[in-house]
C-alpha cells in the first residue's frame, strides 16, 4: 500500500510529538513523586523518563528531516537522520543505566536511605505503565506502517519502561512489607535492587538496538531482503541468472541495484519492458523501493 509523502511526513510527525507531550507528562511526575518519597526506583525510572523526553525530541526532529526530498548532496534523501536518533537514544540509554547502576550500589552497601512508600508512589508507577502501553503500541504501528528505524526505537524503549515501572512497583511493595514485617528488614533494599534491574533491562534493550542501529548506518543488507528479491526477479519470464544484487537502507527508505541476463539478441524495448517487469514484481512485495536494473547480455555458449 503507498502512502503520499505529506500524509507519512504528518502521520510520522504527530507519532514522535504525541511521544514528546506524554514524556515532559511522566517524566514531571516522577521527579517530584522521586523527591518526596526518596524512592530511587522512581527516581530512576524519572532519569529514564528525561532521557525518554530527550530521545522522544530528536526522533521528533530526526522523522521532520529524514522526511525530505533527495537534495544534490543527499542523493539517497535523508533518511540516514534516523538511524543516527536511533544511536544517539541507545548512548543515552546506556549512560543512564550506568548512573542507575552506582546509586544502587551505593544504596546497598555505602549509603543508608529510608524510603517513604505512599499511594501516591504506587500511583505514578501505574499511571506510567498505562502511558507507556498506550504510546508504544501506537509508535510501534506507526514504526511498522512507515518502516521508521526512528520510530522503532522509540516504540522499543518505551515497551521497556513498561517491564522496568513493574519491577520499581515490586521494589516498593517489599519495602512496605519490610515496615509492616521488621523481621524481613533486608527488604527495604528492594528499592535498590529494583532499581538496578531496571538498568540491567535497559542495558540489554539498547545494545539490541545498538546493534541493529549500526548495522544500518553501515549499509548492512536487511536479513532475508536478498532472497526475496533474487526470488522475486528469477520468476520474471525470460530473465536468467539475477547476480550482483546490492541492497542498502537510509531510514525508513529501500534501495536496491540488481544484475540480469536476457538473450544477446533482445531489442532494446524488450530489454526495457522486462526491466518494467521486474520493477513491477519486486515492488509488489516492496512498494517503496528505489531499484535499478541494469541488464547484461547471456553468454552464449
């Protein structure tokens, strides 16, 4: 199914800035719940809300650039903006996560800090997770819809807050269990603990994506991309030995370069509406791929 480039640009857009109103929302309410129960945990998933605000900016602005035309310097577009929000978010992730990890340490064996679990503790964490469901179920749609790297991140780092919120709310039902049950006093380090779970979850979620983020702004070729369309070209009547295909992504964008053989003897209108052909079977399966093909005689022989 193809879609205008205005209605992506706008769909795109009002996904990241939705992302953007609910991150300054959370990440607001956690810092002063963090502060007035002195809860680490909240505190934690506060930095990781203000980090989830940063990231939800750049994939705002990022999905605003990687939205324009080619220019004579960005023959491919700009689509490569969006692998680079996708690293930046990932870098932001791990930093965050090492912060996390050294109060947690410094909470379970240097630092002794009460923790004052309220309703509304239990109540910032819940409203979170239901926030957090609700924005990465539509990012993650929109991501998929548009083939946004951009927005995928953002889908994926929000679908983890959701797991990490849960462990804080665990975190603080054992500390309270710890006031009404003195004899399971070492429960109220569950605060700590949950804490450093939540950064050891993050940890593995961004370098997932680390990964993946790489891979694209190295030009990796798509996993299964090339046998398809090697399938996909060699069931075009009269087209022999698809070789040399060269695949590469720049944001949500596919181009591909393909090699194929007719007999030496073909028109140049044969050659050309089997290059039609080709184009039209590939972008059945692919709609928005820029492809080229460049057609070369059969040996003979």
């Amino acid at each position: 199914m193809e879609f205008s480039e205005t209605r992506v640009g706008e769909e795109k857009n009002k996904a990241a800035l939705s992302s953007v109103v609910a991150a300054v929302g959370l990440t607001s309410l956690k810092i002063v719940v963090g502060l007035l129960t002195g809860s680490l945990g909240i505190l934690a998933e506060a930095a990781h809300s203000g980090l989830d605000l940063v990231a939800a900016l750049v994939t705002f602005f990022a999905v605003r650039i990687s939205g324009k035309a080619p220019d004579k310097q960005h023959h491919y577009g700009h689509g490569k903006v969006e692998n680079l929000s996708a690293l930046f978010e990932t870098i932001l992730l791990l930093i965050t996560s090492g912060w996390i990890i050294y109060e947690a340490i410094q909470r379970l064996f240097f630092e002794s800090v009460e923790v004052d679990v309220t309703i509304w503790a239990f109540l910032v964490m819940v409203i979170s997770i239901v926030v957090d469901y609700s924005r990465s179920r539509m990012l993650l749609n929109a991501a998929k819809k548009f083939n946004s790297q951009a927005l995928e991140a953002d889908a994926l780092h929000f679908s983890t807050d959701i797991w990490s919120s849960s462990v804080v709310i665990l975190g603080l039902i054992l500390v309270k269990v710890s006031e009404w049950l003195p004899s399971l006093g070492w429960l109220s380090k569950a605060d700590a603990v949950a804490a450093m779970v939540v950064a050891i979850i993050v940890i593995f979620v961004s370098i997932q994506m680390g990964i993946r983020t790489v891979m694209g702004l190295l030009d990796s070729s798509p996993d299964g991309v090339k046998e398809k369309i090697l399938e996909l070209v060699n069931s075009v009547p009269g087209v022999t030995n698809c070789h040399s295909i060269r695949i590469r992504e720049s944001g949500p964008h596919l181009f591909a370069e393909v090699h194929v053989e007719l007999p030496p003897r073909s028109t140049v209108k044969t050659a050309h509406d089997k290059t039609l052909q080709i184009e039209q079977k590939v972008k059945e399966v692919y709609p928005d791929i820029d492809l080229t093909v460049h057609v070369e005689p059969l040996e003979e022989g």
